[in-house]
C-alpha cells in the first residue's frame, strides 16, 4: 500500500495519525489545556474495535498527538470502547465512555451488551475504575435496548453528576437517558430526559446537553432520520433542539430541531466550554452512510474545525474558532464587477487549499453566482453554487476526483434578500467548511481532489460586484 507523503495532510484539522478515526470525544478542558479524544481503529482505515485517539492544544488550531488513552483491553469492553466525554475533577480528568462487552445469547448469536465505564488520569494516562461498568445494563428501564445504549455527557451541576445517554426504546425510537450521581462510582436513573416521538430518528446518538446565551440546549445524532425539504438528508444526521428543562430538571421542553450542518460530511458533534466561557463545539466530518478514504491514505478520518457557538433570534449559530485568525497569512484582495458575459474568472492570488476565504457579492442584478474550488482547470473542480432567487446555497463535488457512487452535492436555504451575501470558506487540504448569513448556515464536505489542484474561479447570470479576501492558513 502507498503511504502518504509526510506534510500531505490537513494543516488546521484533527485527522488520523494512522487508521480511522470517528467521533469526537471526552472533548474538555483539564488543567488549562484543552484535550480532544476520538474513535480511533489504529489497525487499517476501517471502522473496528474501538480505541480512544487523544489530542492535546492550547489553541485549538494546532494539536499535539499524545499516546493513545484507552484499548478495548477489558472483558468489558472487549468489543470497544464506545463515544463518550470527559470532565476535569479534583479526582482527575474524567473519562466516562460506553464499555461494550461481547456475549452469544441463548440462540448463540453473538450481541453487544453496551454499558457505561470510567476512566481517570492526569491529562496523559488513564486507569480504567476497578468498579466498571459503573452504568450496567440492568439499571435500565423496562423497555429500553441494551444493545443500544451508549455515548454518556457527562457534567457537574451543584455537588452531583449527571450523565445523558443514547439509547433506543423498545418500539425503536431514540431516546436520551438521564442519570446521575454523588460520586461517580454510584449512579442512578432519573428520567427519559427526551425522546424523538416517532419524529426525529430511529435511535440518538451522541446527545450532549449545555447552556447558551440564556436557554438550554439539547445536541443528538438521529439514525435514520426522513428528509425534509432541505433537511436531513443524511440518514444519520445532527440536529439541535433550543429550550430549557422542566422545573425537576427531568425533562427538556424544546422547539423544533434544526439541523446543525447541511453538508454530506458531518456526525456526532460535541461541545466544550472553554475557560472564557465560549462554548466550543466539534464534528467528525465524515458520515456513517457517504464515507470514503482514498486508497492510498493509510489514515481516514478527520475533525471538522472547532467552532464557537451563540444563539441568535433562536437559532444556533456557529463561527470558526478565533484563534484560527492569528494563523492568516498571504492576504491577497480582488473588488470588482463581474457580469455573465465574463465567463470564468480567476483573480492574482486568490487560490490555495489551505484557506480561510471571504466573498461578498451584491445582490440586486445578480441572479446565479458560482465558484469552482480546488479546480485542477481541466474538469477536476467543486462547485459552490448560489441561487440568488431560490436563496439556495449548493456545495456539489461531483468532479472533485472521487470514483465511488455516493452522494456529491448537498443544499441549504441562505438569506439573499439582504443587498449583500457574505459567505466564508475554510478549505483545509481535503475538505471545504461554509458559513452562510454569519454562521447561521453552515455545511461542510470533505473532497480528495488531488493537491494541486488549486485554482478558484468565480462566474455568474446577471451581473454583481464582488469583494473576495483570502488568506492562506500555515497551520501545522
Ligand atoms: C456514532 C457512533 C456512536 C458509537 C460510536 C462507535 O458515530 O455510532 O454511537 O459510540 O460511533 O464508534
């Protein structure tokens, strides 16, 4: 197998070291330092028993690759060691995951018994609990699958713990579960914190739960989810619910879900609250139904970039995380017309793979504004289409180089009534991040367009005037 070439990676992204990685985890801060663990399969670029990958920053651009924190080395968590997250005690650096034990049933069939663990550690090695599982299967509800039930939040309210956990109901509905405790070891149910109403998914994955900008928010990764007009279209897909618990603290009263990335590439995100009171979150930008790995990588998997979270009129919205700024470099400007007689244009200096890119285009006369990404200028290229009409934003990577069947372009509503649209674009090696209407709509999408290609060029029907700002990132 072909390896690739030191230096062929993303500069400003959480990848693989080698292997795959999926979901983020244990996504906190201990000690003053931020630390990101992962899904990791050290052993080829498949999904297989799970290990935890671990990353360290202080700024959440470049990451430190530290030893792996655990192996699926236990009886336990034979079968893996499941998404989960972490939190900084006086104890230690908490990692609570899900422990999936390998067992044959009555009929020898093989099942997977999935159960909650602990692990603690001092930011770089970590000791299962002698106590584990500390969340076993028969603390479950009537009702409630055990071969479905996974991916602990954990976080401190007060003196006590608690812990949301995915599960599935016995008529196939996600569900998040809560539970809590005094002292981590001893934990016990209190509620179906919420659960889909045979609306939103067949089983959640990955829930995460926090406060923001005054109400409280509810984060899950809902399988096999219908589309909707623009929405959802992933299959397994990640959608937010706004609103705030029930007097108890039992149950969480919430508006409709939104979806929280309209890419082809994004699952499983969790969140962090920095020591400045940002709350941070991060994606895998990959998904379970459209995923793909060159076949010369030896590593496949990489994180979406950290993005701040705020809530506006309702809505989430998500910004690229500051830090990333201190990393621009190489400005280069383009300001004029441009009119549908032009054709493609390319402009000095606005190209690159490793970009942090700002286009604004008046709106009054222009009625469809595209741009070719990583354009290799002989057909290699991904599309940004704007429909200035319909307010449609597409990311289409049809001719981006990929051999496999899968699905290549994907939609969000945008804002174009405004007399001017601002879209930003982080391009990182092997992937491309929008922000529409200032981080209220966003889509990401990986491409394995070959490196060189690193040409942009901007066209459109009608005619407008169009302000782009690029820098280049260095990263790594
Ligand atoms: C989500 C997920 C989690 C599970 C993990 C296994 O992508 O299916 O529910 O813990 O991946 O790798």
């Amino acid at each position: 197998m072909v390896k690739q070439a030191a230096g062929a990676r993303p500069a400003f992204h959480v990848t693989a070291p080698v292997g795959w990685i999926n979901d983020p985890n244990g996504f906190s801060w201990y000690e003053g330092k931020c630390h990101l663990f992962c899904q990791y399969h050290p052993y080829s670029t498949q999904w297989g028993p799970m290990y935890w990958a671990h990353y360290r920053t202080e700024d959440m651009v470049r990451w430190e690759l530290l030893p792996c924190a655990m192996a699926p080395d236990e009886a336990y968590d034979a079968g893996g060691c499941f998404s989960g997250s972490a939190l900084e005690t006086e104890a230690g650096h908490v990692l609570m995951y899900t422990a999936v034990m390998l067992e044959t049933d009555a009929d020898g069939r093989s099942r997977m018994r999935q159960q909650q663990a602990i692990a603690i550690g001092d930011g770089e090695t970590y000791h299962k609990l002698a106590g584990n599982p500390v969340i076993t299967s028969d603390m479950l509800p009537e009702g409630c699958s055990r071969e479905d039930f996974r991916d602990p939040k954990i976080w401190k309210e007060g003196d006590r713990y608690y812990a949301l956990m995915a599960n599935r109901s016995a008529t196939g509905e996600g569900q998040a579960l809560l539970y809590t405790s005094e002292d981590l070891e001893h934990w016990s149910f209190v509620s179906v914190f919420d659960h889909s109403g045979g609306q939103y998914g067949g089983m959640w994955e990955c829930p995460d739960f926090f406060p923001l900008d005054g109400a409280e928010v509810l984060m899950v990764s809902p399988q096999f989810m219908e589309a909707q007009g623009l929405e959802f279209h992933n299959g397994n897909n990640s959608v937010v619910f706004v609103g705030k618990r029930d007097p108890e603290g039992k149950h969480f009263l919430r508006q409709t879900p939104e979806q929280i990335d309209y890419g082809t590439d994004f699952y499983a995100p969790q969140t962090t609250c920095a020591p400045d009171g940002r709350r941070i979150l991060i994606g895998w930008m990959q998904n379970w139904e459209n995923r793909m790995c060159p076949d010369d990588f030896d590593w496949c998997g990489m994180m979406t970039v950290p993005r701040e979270l705020s809530l506006r009129d309702g809505h989430l919205i998500q910004t690229p995380i500051r830090e990333l700024l201190q990393y621009r470099t190489d400005k280069a400007e383009h300001r004029g017309d441009l009119r549908a007689a032009d054709g493609w244009q390319e402009w000095d200096g606005i190209c690159g793979r490793f970009l942090d890119l700002t286009v604004s285009l008046t709106t009054a006369d222009c009625d469809i504004f595209r741009m070719k990404l990583a354009s290799d200028g002989s057909g290699k290229e991904t599309f940004l289409i704007l429909d200035l009409k319909k307010g449609i934003l597409t990311l289409d990577r049809t001719y981006s180089g990929m051999k496999l069947d899968l699905i290549t372009a994907r939609s969000m509503y945008i804002d174009t009534r405004r007399e001017q649209v601002t879209l930003r674009i982080l391009m990182d090696a092997y992937s491309i991040e929008v922000f529409a209407d200032c981080g209220r709509n966003v889509m990401s999408m990986v491409i394995y367009t070959p490196r060189e290609a690193d040409r942009i060029a901007f066209s459109c029907e009608g005619a407008t005037e169009v302000a782009v700002e690029k820098y280049a990132i260095r990263g790594k």
